[in-house]
C-alpha cells in the first residue's frame, strides 16, 4: 500500500491507498503540531493503522507534501525507521508532469502543485482549485495541463483568530453554522460574517477567473473547511473533493518510480 501525507499548517491529512487500483483505503486528519517528532507520528500512524487492521508491514512505499518544513523531515525519518524507506517529498526535483508557468517555480506549494496534477489528471481541461485550509488558495490550470499560477488569502479560521485579537469585546468562536443571515447574538454575527463573507469572496473571485480563463473552466473545492463554506456558496463550486490533494499524491508517486 502507499501511504499518502499533505502537512497543512492547521492539519495533517493522510491516508493509505492501494496501489492494485487506486482507491483510497482509509483516511484521516489530525491537528498539525509543529514540534512533533518522527516517533510521535509513527506512534500515531501505527495506532491508526491497527484501527484497519493494518500495520506498517503493509506500506510498500509513501510520499509526503508538507507547508511545514521541518515536519517534512520527521515524516521522513519516521519512514525510514518505522518502515523501512525513504519517503519521497513533493518539492522541486520531483517529477510532477506539470510544466509550471509562474515566475519562480520554487515559490510554487508543495500542497497547490498536488491539488492542480490532480484537478488536471480529473479534467484534462481548464480549471481551477479552491483550497479551504490556513488559507483559502486558488489554483489555476490550462486546458494544456500547465500551472497558471493564483491567488491566496487568509483563510476562515485565521480571520476569526485575528478578530478575537484585535477587537477587545469580540469572543474567539467556533466556526459553525450561521443561523440566520442576520445575527441576534455577537457570536451569531460573527459566524454570519465569517461565512457568508467568505462565500461572497470565492463567488466574487471565481467569477473574475472564469471571465479570464473562459466559462468552462471547472471549478473544484478541498480542504478541511470546504465542508463548511461550500453550501454557502452560489453557482461557482462545481465539485468538492476532500480526498483531491491525497490522489494527487497518488499520481504524482506514480511519476517518480522508485
């Protein structure tokens, strides 16, 4: 089995997929911590795996995509001790078949390049990637398979934290929800504003990228809170796929045989 890993900086998803046909066998995600070590995380993927039924006898192989460099690390070094490999590391040297068409190819996210091989891999056509994690990405992609570049803002979580912070009356909130449009509560407001805000941002911003790329572009959300947004959003989400940044390390593995 390849055992597959995005490191977000909120959370870390992962999964095991059979390598016989491509499907993902299980998943998970947990909260990201920086100071984890590679015993913590092979602690933690050994007591997941067991959950399956499964052990590290089963991995064959594993490839890593990280926001967070120095957990790129452990996760390498938790694989070649608790495994039995070196972990393959989405970065710069790796073959991806994407030609990337931005100023500098190196800025690029290990975490966007996946989500755009994937989208392309599903498509074969224009599109794009809405990201909602940390922060909420946009990726584009040409009907020729190639990397366009785009657009980053702060994310959901990050805005009600800075909210919390800088206004001394504002709670910290949990995103959930809006129960109405218009807030009979500070903490209903503030969801209001926080969802409902985001969502006219993604519509507003898919809108201008539909007019430059051309209206066939297909539009795909990921990411841990897209689950949340997406309902909230109007006309411009064509599909959610919370497993698209893991099949894209699928495929990505696939180009870079051992």
């Amino acid at each position: 089995m390849l055992l597959v890993v995005d490191v977000g900086n909120t959370q870390t998803h992962f999964g095991v997929i059979r390598e016989s046909d491509g499907g993902i066998s299980e998943h998970w995600r947990f909260a990201t911590v920086r100071q984890s070590t590679g015993d913590e995380l092979g602690a933690a993927l050994a007591n997941l795996l067991a959950l399956r039924a499964l052990s590290f006898d089963d991995v064959d192989a594993s490839i890593v995509s990280s926001t967070v460099p120095q957990l790129a690390e452990q996760w390498t070094l938790m694989s070649e001790r608790y495994l039995g490999h070196r972990m393959l590391v989405v970065g710069p040297t790796i073959r991806t078949g994407m030609p990337i068409r931005i100023d500098n190819p190196r800025e690029v996210g290990a975490d966007r390049l996946v989500n755009a091989v994937a989208a392309y891999e599903r498509f074969r056509d224009t599109s794009v990637v809405v990201d909602f994690g940390t922060a909420i990405t946009y990726d584009a992609v040409s009907a020729a398979g190639e990397y366009l570049g785009g657009i980053i803002t702060p994310g959901a979580e990050i805005s009600v934290e800075a909210l919390s912070e800088r206004a001394a009356k504002l709670p910290r909130v949990e995103l959930a929800e809006p129960r109405a449009l218009i807030g009979k509560s500070t903490v209903d407001a503030i969801r209001s504003g926080i969802v409902f805000g985001f969502a006219g941002q993604v519509e507003g911003i898919v809108r201008r990228l539909r007019a430059e790329l051309g209206d066939r572009t297909t539009v795909i959300a990921t990411g841990g809170l897209a689950g949340l947004l997406v309902p909230f959003i109007r006309e411009t989400i064509d599909e959610v796929d919370d497993l698209l940044t893991l099949t894209g390390l699928r495929l990505i593995s696939e180009r870079n045989p051992r």
